[in-house]
C-alpha cells in the first residue's frame, strides 16, 4: 500500500484480503463441459 497525494493504493491481494487461485476457471470451463455433454445426450438419447 502506498499514498500518492491524496490517493490510496492497495494491491489486489490487499484490497480482497486473499489470494484468488486461477482454480475458478477450470470449475467453469468443466462444468460447462459437462453440461453441454449431459443436454447433448437429453436430445440425442430419445431421437434413438
């Protein structure tokens, strides 16, 4: 954190009080994964 005139600036991991793993983006990307997977297989299965 450091004062620059009348500003504060913080860093990210100081302004959120935590460390942000990058694990986020591989929940979403295999949840998305796996929905398109599972409404794929609800339209095909019952056009068999």
């Amino acid at each position: 954190m450091y004062r620059k005139g009348d500003e504060v600036h913080v860093s990210e991991e100081e302004a959120t009080g935590a460390v942000k793993p990058h694990i986020t983006r591989w929940v979403l990307g295999v949840s998305l994964f796996l929905i398109v997977i599972a409404m794929s297989l609800v339209w095909i299965i019952p056009s068999l």
